[in-house]
C-alpha cells in the first residue's frame, strides 16, 4: 500500500515498501481517472488521494501525471514526499521521467529536499539525466551526485547502476548470497551476480538461478557461465538496446579500463528500447521528444523548425510548376491532377522510407547490399506504378474523356512511383552510409523528391506532348 | 559453440548447449556477413560455414538470414539440422521469426523432420502461430502441437509456456528449489516460482533472488511476494505488453478458471513489445507485416491495396480543384502554390497524428481527455499557422510581386494548419472510440483532410477575392 511509504522524513530505502496492489485494466484506469478529476474540481482533494492511495504506484503516477496542472497541484499538495518518491521509483522509466516534467524541476526540488538523502539520490536516478542535473543543483543538501552529472545522456555510463551483487572467482555461493544480501530492496532487480577476478576484472557471470541450486560451498566456477556481452561507459545507449534484443540480454555489464564499473538492468535496457523504437516512428514525421499533453512551448520548439524547413521545399515544388505556367494557361485541366501523381509517389517513397529506417533500427539489415534493396524498391514501384498508372489513366479518360491527358497522368504516374522507390530506399541508406540517423528528416527529403519529380515528369510530358492535350 | 549442437538425430533438449560465444558489434557482423558471401560465391560453403559457427547463434541467424536466396540455401545444406534448430532456440523470438520466414514451411519441415520429437516441438514454438501451424501440418511425425495449434495468434495462450516452476503455498524453499532444477536448460529463462494453492490457482510468487537466499527449510509464505498482474490466455498480447511495460514485469502467469495454465517469459513479452511498437510506425506508413528484403509477393499484397485507396482519396483532392478551373484560368500562377499550402497541411496533420496515435499505444492518455488533446492541437495549429501564413506571405511577395496572392495564400495557410492539428489530433481520437485501431489508415484520412481543405480554402478565398489578384 502507498500508505506504508508515508512515514516521515527520517525514512531510509528499506523502509520504502514493494508495490502489493493488484494492476487494473486500462478502462478502470479511465474511470478512477474521470472520478479523482471530478473530485479535485468539487474541491475534495484529500478524497481524491484516498481514491488513488491503493491503487499500484505506477497507476497512481499515470493518473496524477494525466492531470491538468491545476487539479495535479492540488492534489500533490495532500501527498507526502515520501509517497511521491515512491511512486517515482516503481514506475517504469519512461513514465517516471514524464511524471518528472510534469512536476517540473521545481516541483522535484521541492519533493526532494525534504527526503532523507539516500531516498532523495534514488529518486534522482530515476529522473532522465538533465533533469536530474537541472534538480540537483537546486538541492540545499549536498548529494553525492558528481559521478551520476558527469556521465553523458544517452550513454551506457548514464544507464548504469553502480550497486551491484558480486563475488571473487575463487568464492563460494555462500559468498554470492552474502553480496545479494547485501543490496536490500534493490536485490530484486537483478538476474545475476557478477564474478570479477582479483583486480576487479568482469570473469563471467552466475544467473540468480543457478545460485537458488547451489550448494552454500559449491564453488563458484562451477556454477558461473560466460559473459556474452559487455560495454563501456561511453557506449552509445542504441547499441546496449540492440544488445539486450539480439542476444535475449537481461542485464548489461558495464566494464572500463578492463574493471566492472557498473550494470544496466534490463527495466533501464527496455526503456531505453522503446524509446528507441517509437522516437524513430517521431523522427519520421519530426515530433521527437515532445509529448502529447506537455507544454505548447515544447511542441512548438520541436515542430515549428520543421515546419519551416518543410515550407522552403515545398516553395521548391511551386518553383516546379512555375516553370510550366505556360502550358498550364494552355491546358488549366492539368492543374486538378497534380497532387494525383505527387500525392501517389509521397505516400510510395514513404511506405519504402518507413520500411528500411526500421530494418536499420532493429540491425536486421546485416548482410543485406544497398544495391540488392535498392533493385528490390526500384522493381517494387515499377511494378506498383505499372497497375497505378493504367487505373489512373481508366479514371481519368472516364472523368475527363482526353485520351492524351489520360496516356501523359499515366506514363507520369509509372516514372514517379519508381522514383518514388528508388528514393525511398536510397535516402536512408545513403544517410546511413554517412552516419547520420536515417530516421531524421528523411521524409523531408523522400517527399521534396516525389513532389518535384512529380511535376517536372507529369508538366513535362505534356508540354512535349501539348499536340495531344488541345 | 556452435558446434556442441551438432551431436546427431538423437539428442534431446538436454543436450543443447548454451551458446558460450561473445557479442560483436554491427561492423564487424557485417565484415563477417561480406566475407560469407564471397566463400559461398567461390563454392567454399564449408569454410563459410566455419567462420559462421564460432559465432553467437543469434549472429549466426542474422547473417545466414540476410544472404540472397541461393547462397544461403547452398549454405544450409552443409549444416546439420541439430545446428539450425539450436541457432532458432537463441535467436530473438521477432529474429527467430524473421529466419523461419526465409526458410520457409519446405525449409523448415525438413530441419523439423530430423531431429527428436521433444527438439521439435521446442524448435516450433519459436515460430510464429500462424507458420508453425503450417510446418506442422507437413511433419510426419506426430507432435503433441494440438493444445498450441488451438490458440489464438496475438493472444496471451499462444505466447505462453506451459512448463514452469511451481511450489505448494504450504511448502518450503527446497520444494521451490526441484520444481526449478526439473526444468533443466529452460529454467534459466525463469525469474519467479508461482505459489500454488490445492486447485492449482495461482497464490502468489517468489522472486528467484529471495529463493536464492532463503535456507533450505524456509517456508514459502515467508519468502513469497503478491502477483502484481495475470492475465488470461484470450487477453490481447499488446495488453501484456502493456501490462509488462506499465508495472516493469518480468514475467506474467497466465491464469485460466482459477488455475495456473503458462507463463508467458520476459522476451516474448518484449518481442510482442517490438511488435507492437515498430509495428504502429510501419502502419501508420500502411507497410505493417512487411520484411525490408522479403519476396516482392509479400510486399504488393501489403501495400497496393492501400496505395490504391489513396488514389481514390487524391481524386478527390483533384475534383476539388477542378471546382475552380475557372479560377485557374484567369490566374494560372495559382497552380504553382497548390502545393505549398496542401503539403504544410499534410506535414502539420501527421505530426499531430504520429504523436497521439503513439501516446494512444503506449497508454499515456489515461485520464487526459479528448477534448483537452483537440484544444491544445488545434491551438498549436493556429499558432504554427500565423508565423507560416506571414512567411508565406512574405516570400510568395518577394517572388511574385502580388500582394492579392500573398494574402490569399497566407490567409489558407492559417486556416489549414488549424484544420490539420484539429484532424490529426480527431481521427485517432475518434477511431480509439468505436474501438479501431488508430495506427491503421489514419494517415490516408487524415492527408486527405488536409488536401482537400487546403485547395477548397486557398482556391475558394481566391475566387472570391479574384479582383485583388488579376
């Protein structure tokens, strides 16, 4: 019960309860959501607290962090610091740092300053890495936080944790146990103990289960097993992510200058993986990092570049038919189907675009040539622009009855869906080549493509085939 | 090594070795998957062969799964069967997917074909539902696959394992401890032994690491914690991955009237994840389902019906605009800005889209209400709209020398990025409601919008403003 946590600012971490409420479904979720709203507007915040107090923390969490401001204050206002860094820490990481922006660095200040300090350092670590650094320098009590602020965001040194079970690798299980023993609360996070040689080097590692077998005097070397993959602090935190899902990792050791220095556990990897794969389905369509119900400054910082940039290529598009103002004054028809064949080949190079910017994120591409997928997009929107560019033409003869405008939309049609693929492939590939995240601005570039060659395919044709369009 | 699991037609689960090989990075994964291909070009399978086997088997897969067709078949034929079906038993449940796939049901009846029954049917269960129902269709031997065959894909029960620890809520540690020893290799996928009462229903669970430290004759209610979730085997699998992602699970029993029937494992609960994650972003592109270098068959099956769809939607576009052919005539120049104020429109809708349906998969609009979403969208929109209605403005004036056209152009400008944040923020909004999934055809919908608001307003505003423009 989150009631157990509430018990006053001398608090330690192994007064800090396990979660014992039962998880609810996302429509009862909903509905203690509707109710504590409607509680806190009739002004019965204590009510409202009593409503979520028993349910599981990470409820509790999504719940206030889905409040709007006001209502979220009020409520915060009857809640313990205590309970609140409680409820940071069994959430999952993603939701706990979102929870976090929601309170702001204030807000956090606030909550923290009154925790005793080993709560206040484990709620910190809970917090994405900036903010954390934005709060501690806020903090009157001094925590020891220089190694946490010293690591880079989006590494494996940031991820770690640097409490960790070990034991020598001429020990014995009993020793092991000792070590786990040792962690208190947070021993159940992790799925190993890792055994390190005499100068602290990362020998091999014994999984939690074979240590339940053992015998308290069976030696370690017995029960231990290879390590199939360690980092450094520097390492990319991509890289741990594809990591964890290649090899089926549930935690990651952190090794430096040949000594274990820390371990990712697996609810850092996940998080770190989710955001990985749905941040690249945002950089598609250039939203990453925002939130659906953050600030509008946010949005507006993330969007606003994109936005424009957009404009100055769709200004290159405009330019585009602008060159053909001439045959457009001779034949206006042209003029209804020109989002026809750019809207076609937009919607083509974006399908192939989302399609590769996936395979490289998952690491599914190994082995596989630029070349054999570039052939396979380019084949794909012939054959795709072959069966689009005879239906358009169909349509187009049965709205407009021109036979040359149907055969000049259609051959438009065929050309730019092959673009379309090649491009689509291409652009992501190329940037990949070049190191640069293929998930970032490609769709700029894929649609600038299909819209201008587009137009200058479909205004070309039919200024050299003008004859047939009079 | 790789090689330990190739011992014969007879061997059993216990003789799959745990593969003992090291991680390698992506560079030099593809230095080794460019080096397999020139052996197997100069008909050196064998030694091909050698290179591959003193990998980790999940690398092993990834490489002999990006080969072209013939160089892997050629490949395949000088492995033992033993030693592909270890490679599937380590590789990632969605890599494991992906390989099964290449094979093929021929290719994958005739591994199955030659190894022990109990190999198998652990070998079929890394498949996906649909492809093991197939190959198993062929096997001539008789597996026990009927309880397997008859879940449903996507569910709970056709994720779960059936074999896995238990205890009696009345006994001690060292009964937890047999029930764990007798699962032999596969007990090291397990981080809880369930507590079970008299009827087998599920009472509780205790954490591998407690078990790990509790003497032999500790009574299991002492070391036993509460089950935060279970779900029942007809519960969706993007709930359970909802389920393990909100309350940082490790693993989630399946419970069904009453009783204890599976377990569904970490990483098939994070492969339903990666699914559902990567998934949302390949259907929001209308590609889901699809493998970058799969058979081009697949591909046209997925995306043609869609790209025809949009056809059908870019027709409307074009009858808009033949509305004001009119219009057109008199100021042809109109025709080269159509694109700029549909193509903004189309950019700010699916910014919108992407960010919504993303919250909608990942649970965080718990209690944030629709209509609060749509203000604050829309909103945005009109503040995006001013700055790039002025821009617009301002450039379309520099080049055109027109201050009608500027005005007409910045004036739709505005209005259609406050029509596209209201739509995209609408559509998954409103098909989250009747209960479809939002991720599927809300981009067509939502582009659509914005196309053909775009030219109603900047065309509509022009014709009846067409004195300030001639």
């Amino acid at each position: 019960m989150a009631g157990e946590a509430s018990n006053g600012a001398g608090a330690t971490l192994d007064d800090w309860g396990a979660p014992t409420a039962r998880a609810i479904g996302l429509n009862e979720l909903s509905a203690v959501a509707d109710e504590v709203r409607e509680l806190i507007a009739a002004g019965q915040e204590r009510r409202a607290f009593e409503r979520v107090r028993v349910l599981h923390p990470a409820d509790m969490g999504l719940i206030i962090a889905g409040l709007p401001g006001a209502s979220r204050e009020a409520l915060l206002r009857v809640m313990s610091p205590q309970t609140v860094a409680w409820m940071l820490q069994h959430m999952n990481p993603v939701e706990a740092g979102r929870f976090g922006a929601r309170l702001g660095v204030r807000g956090l200040s606030f909550v923290l300053g009154q925790l005793h300090p080993q709560q206040a350092l484990a709620t910190l670590r809970r917090l994405p890495l900036r903010r954390a650094r934005a709060v501690a320098e806020t903090l009157d009590q001094p925590l020891p936080v220089a190694e946490l602020l010293a690591e880079e965001a989006g590494t494996a040194g940031a991820l770690m944790v640097t409490a960790y079970p070990t034991v020598s690798a001429d020990g014995q299980a009993a020793a092991a146990r000792d070590s786990v023993a040792e962690l208190g609360p947070a021993r159940l996070k992790f799925t190993h103990v890792f055994v390190v040689g005499p100068d602290g080097e990362l020998v091999s590692e014994v999984p939690m289960v074979d240590l339940a077998l053992a015998e308290p005097d069976a030696p370690i070397a017995d029960i231990s097993a290879p390590v199939v993959a360690s980092v450094s602090p520097a390492t990319d935190a991509k890289e741990c992510a594809r990591l964890r899902r290649h090899y089926n990792l549930t935690q990651l050791p952190v090794v430096e200058d040949g000594r274990l220095t820390g371990v990712i556990l697996a609810e850092s990897l996940l998080s770190a993986v989710v955001e990985q794969d749905t941040r690249q389905m945002l950089q598609v369509a250039s939203v990453a990092g925002e939130s659906a119900d953050g600030p509008l400054s946010g949005s507006i910082r993330t969007r606003l570049p994109w936005l424009t940039i957009n404009l100055a290529t769709t200004f290159l598009a405009a330019a585009t038919i602008a060159l053909f103002e001439s045959t457009l004054a001779q034949v206006v028809v042209l003029a209804a189907f020109l989002p026809v064949v750019a809207g076609q080949g937009g919607i083509g190079g974006t399908q192939t675009l989302t399609l590769i910017v996936r395979a490289i994120a998952l690491g599914e591409l190994v082995g596989v040539t630029a070349r054999r997928l570039l052939i396979r997009e380019a084949m794909l929107g012939l054959l795709h622009g072959v069966w689009l560019g005879v239906l358009v033409a169909v349509v187009a003869m049965l709205w407009k009855d021109n036979l040359g405008l149907s055969l000049v939309l259609g051959l438009a049609m065929l050309g730019n869906m092959v673009i379309a693929g090649s491009v689509g492939a291409a652009v992501p590939l190329f940037l990949r080549r070049i190191g640069v995240d293929p998930a970032v601005a490609s769709a700029v570039v894929v649609t600038t493509f299909t819209d201008v060659f587009g137009f200058l395919l479909f205004l070309g044709i039919a200024r050299v085939a003008i004859d047939l369009l009079v």
